[in-house]
C-alpha cells in the first residue's frame, strides 16, 4: 500500500462499505457467527464479554486533534462516553453495536484512521516511541520508518495469513522507550562507526504464556535495506513457523526452537532474493515521509514566569517534577498526561478528555499528540512559558495528577470486567494498589516505580515487564493473583520471575505493600530504584517479604 499520503481516505471508505455489507448479512441471519468471525477480526472488531469491541489502531502512537475529536465523537455517539487506550498505542471502545461499527468506521475515515488489522493473524499497529520527534536523547525520529512499515504492511498479500499474530516496534532514542525486545521485530535506529544511520534488528520477542526476549540478528542493517530485509524475515517465519498449535506459533517459538543461526542464515538468504524487487519507491517514500514529520517551528522564547510559578506553587513544581520529560529544543518539554488518578480505570478516557487534549494540543502543543505504551497521553512539544496554562487546564478536567511514571501510574489491561479471555480481574486490583499508596503518601518517596497487571496468560497488561507484575488466574473458581518481580522492558530487558505462591484478592495490597516497605528499608540511598535494589540483593529478600511465615 504504497501511497503518499498516510492513510488514504477513499480505500478506507472501500473497506467500510465492504464491511457494511458484511454486518448486513450478519444481521439478517446470511453469516453465522462463526462465519462472520474471520470478516469481523479483519476489521478489528471483537466479541467481548457483554458487547462487540472496536480496537482503533493509532499508527505508531502520533495522532492530530481533529483524530482525537473524532475519538470522542466515536465515544460519545455510539459507545457510552469513553475509550480506553491500550499497550499498543491503540484505542478500544467496549460497547458498541454490531450495526453501529461500519458508521464508526465511516467517522473514522473520514480523518485518515482505521481497525484495519488491529486483529488477526497479520501485522498489526507498527508502535514506536510516544516522544519521538521530541525526545533529548533521539538519534533520530523513527516515525517516518514506522509509517514506511505501516503502508508496506497494510494489505501485504503475502503476509495476511501469517502463523500467528505479528508486533514490529521501532525506536529511535539512545534509550529504548519503544520495548523492542519484547516484539516479533524490534529496531533500534543506530548509527555506523561511518557516521552512517541504520537499524539494530532484533527478532523472536513476546510475551504471553511463554514469556521471550527478543535476540539481536543483525547488528547493522543500512537505512535503505529497511523493507527488504524486514520482508525477508517474515518471510522465513511464514514458511518454517508453526500451525499445528497457536499456542507455539509465534516467531519467538520457531527461534527458540530452531535457533537464532539457522533462522538467521534463513533470513539472510530470502533478503538477497528480495533485495533486487525494491527498485527504490521505498526510498522515495521514506524521504518524503521524513520531510512530512519535519520538526515544527519551535518558539525561540524565553522561558518566562515558568520558575517562577514552580518556586511559588509546590503542587504545580510537583506536576512538573514528575510530568515533564526533557526535550531536544530548548525552552521546551514533553508533558505526560496520565490518565491513572487513584480510582479511575488505567486507560479510560472521556469524550470530554479527548477534546480538551485535543484543545491543547492546537493552542500550546504545535498540533501533536501522542499516545503511550502506559497508556497515557503526551502533548510533546510545549514550551515552558505555558506549562502553568496547560498544567491549570489539565487540573480543571482532572487530569493533573503527579505520577508518570510512579506507583500509582499503573498499566491494566481490562481483564475479566470486559475480556472473553481474562481469568480474573484487573481493574479493580489497579485501582486498590493506586488509591492505597496516595492514602500513605509514599508516591514520591518510593520513586519511580512500575506496576503491570493482566487477567489472563495472554498478558496484554505486559505483567512481565513490571518491576512487580501481577498476573491475575483462575483456581478451582477463585481469583488468585501471581507476582513476578525484576521485569523490565526498558533499561535492561528482563522477564519478571515468579516469587512463588498466588495471592487472593485481598491479600494483594498488603503483599505490595511488605515488597515496598522491604525496599524503602534496603535501599542504599532515594536514588536507587526498586529494580535497581532488586538487581543488587537478588530476590531473596524480597521473597521474604512476601512471605514471611517462610521466613
């Protein structure tokens, strides 16, 4: 789907109408469910608990304000006021009807956005880093490679059918924020000894009931080989992959069990029969897309009242504290909205929300938003000057609280409230956790911390990741909640290991709350975070914590 424009409306009109007619013919009884299922997962629509589910793809997180409203009008008309945004930089909306989705699809083309495999057995939203384009650290945007990916994917013939379930994730910044190890395809923008930019390629990631960490299979790969060899790579797990068990039939099984040097030469082969087929529409393209997210036109202002305001209001100096991320211009900062207040669902959003971001992002934030693996929102360019405005607006709405990235900032997926799939349940444990450390007022003293929970093995709260994830089960009828410390997806990659016996609902809170006293009283100085103290003392005392009739 080579075009220059990022999502072209009239196909994405094509698409609707097909479907339209496909919910037709549901509805009056011609498909059967079974018979439909296939066209729905097409089009990402999802037979949940209590309702259909529409999940949005946000392509690579980087969404307009006219997106946005758009969002809220889709929440507002035809689901019950909100949407929740995902760990894919997607957004879900729960409740809608069957015969209502081609009409939201319709709203949704209209302003370049889609389902269009958010679902299925294909490549799914390309995800990157939601400070691109802004971060101090960037070596460069990845956006305009996540966008190559996307078009180049979107209706990929060869690669509608594909084993299982496909997650390519691209980042740009000498830190990775984009957690490629934990996707099918990871790529590290990186540059040569030459001065040349290029990819570090890393295969075989994912989480789910087998947990895996990607591997890196190319160290260096040039700019231009970009879509050949990512080609060669799904390629070679089309042919060698497994589809005799889904639950094996993830590349990060096929290189498991064939190993990282026969799926390498595999790949290796299949980009140099590829290589000759792209004849350089890809290399104009991405130049094209690169000049399309030209950085904006930064104010060349000073800073104004903005110190001021910090040392004269100690709860806007707090918001700024935790909120702010360091920008690449200066005068400027990236501003994290957290949509995790002690007591809300992690991830909801309401059409009144939407708008106001989408407000904000017109007057203060150069037309931009984005959408986070956290699930969260980021206005990513405001200059300083009006920080305390949009820190004022933000508060009005509710949407001022302090905690990026602490431990009330917590990832959910939206477990057995509404999934078909979830064994127990994770909103209700979330809000627990949140609303009982900003009882104790610990928030700040703890630092930054990382909290993930799932309802199910599927793991779509990326529980393996957190510094303490919770992954929530059924025994014999009985909600039982596992925890796993020492994930980390972002600084150093590391699946969480299991501490030992489930907890039941009620005893979650008091076990956390032993693991964070055990760490405020072990660690070394306020500096040293609870994955950096676990990385240093080994689970033993810890696991002590959490059990201390063992002790």
């Amino acid at each position: 789907m080579f075009d220059a424009r990022p999502q072209h409306n009239e196909y994405l009109r094509h698409r609707a109408q097909q479907f339209r007619q496909q919910v037709e013919r549901r509805l009056d009884g011609s498909l059967t469910e079974d018979e439909f299922r296939p066209l729905r997962l097409m089009n990402g629509v999802y037979l949940q608990l209590h309702a259909y589910m529409l999940r949005v793809a946000i392509p690579y997180g980087t969404i307009s304000p006219d997106q946005m409203r758009t969002l809220a009008l889709l929440a507002e008309k035809w689901d019950k006021g909100y949407g929740h945004w995902t760990t894919r930089q997607n957004i879900q909306y729960n409740w809608p009807k069957l015969v209502d989705i081609p009409d939201m699809l319709d709203a949704l083309a209209d302003v370049g956005l889609h389902a269009i495999q958010t679902s299925g057995n294909t490549i799914r939203n390309v995800t990157t880093d939601a400070f691109a384009g802004a971060a101090a650290d960037e070596v460069a945007d990845p956006r305009p490679y996540a966008e190559l990916l996307r078009q180049w994917s979107t209706d990929h013939g060869e690669f509608q059918f594909l084993p299982r379930k496909f997650k390519i994730a691209v980042s740009g910044g000498k830190k990775d924020r984009a957690v490629i190890a934990a996707h099918d395809i990871g790529l590290r923008l990186v540059g040569n000894d030459k001065g040349e930019l290029g990819y570090q390629v890393w295969i075989g990631g994912g989480l789910g009931r087998t947990p895996l960490l990607g591997q890196v299979v190319r160290e260096f790969l040039p700019e231009a080989d970009l879509l050949p060899y990512v080609e060669a790579i799904i390629a070679a797990y089309n042919l060698s992959g497994r589809r005799d068990n889904k639950y094996k039939a993830r590349i990060k099984i096929t290189v498991a069990e064939r190993g990282l040097d026969v799926m390498r030469e595999e790949i290796e082969a299949e980009f140099l029969r590829r290589r000759e087929a792209f004849t350089g529409v890809d290399q104009d393209l991405l130049a094209a897309l690169k000049s399309l997210y030209a950085p904006p036109a930064f104010r060349n202002e000073p800073e104004g009242d903005y110190e001021q305001r910090r040392a004269a209001d100690p709860v806007f100096r707090s918001w700024t504290d935790t909120n702010l991320s360091a920008h690449k211009q200066e005068g400027y900062a990236s501003v994290t909205v957290t949509f995790k207040a002690p007591g809300q669902t992690p991830g909801d959003a309401s059409a009144e929300q939407m708008r106001l971001l989408a407000d904000l992002a017109e007057r203060f934030g150069h037309h931009d938003l984005r959408i986070s693996h956290e699930q969260n929102v980021v206005l990513p360019h405001v200059h300083k000057s009006d920080l305390f405005a949009v820190y004022q607006e933000l508060k009005a709405a509710g949407l001022a609280t302090a905690n990026a990235g602490l431990i009330s900032d917590i990832v959910a997926c939206p477990g057995m409230d509404y999934c078909t799939l979830a064994t127990a349940r994770s909103i209700p444990i979330a809000q627990d956790i949140a609303a009982h450390f900003r009882a104790r007022g610990l928030e700040e003293e703890i630092g930054q911390f990382n909290i993930r929970i799932s309802g199910c093995i599927n793991a779509c709260g990326h529980h393996h990741l957190g510094h303490i994830g919770i992954l929530g089960l059924d025994r014999a009828g009985v909600e039982n909640y596992q925890i796993t410390l020492g994930g980390d997806g972002y600084d150093i990659p590391a699946i969480g290991q299991r501490a030992g016996a489930g907890f039941p609902a009620e005893e979650v809170v008091p076990a956390i709350d032993r693991l964070i006293d055990a760490y405020l009283e072990l660690r070394e100085s306020p500096e040293e975070r609870f994955i950096d103290a676990y990385r240093r003392l080994g689970v033993a005392p810890f696991k002590a914590a959490l059990y201390p009739a063992d002790a």
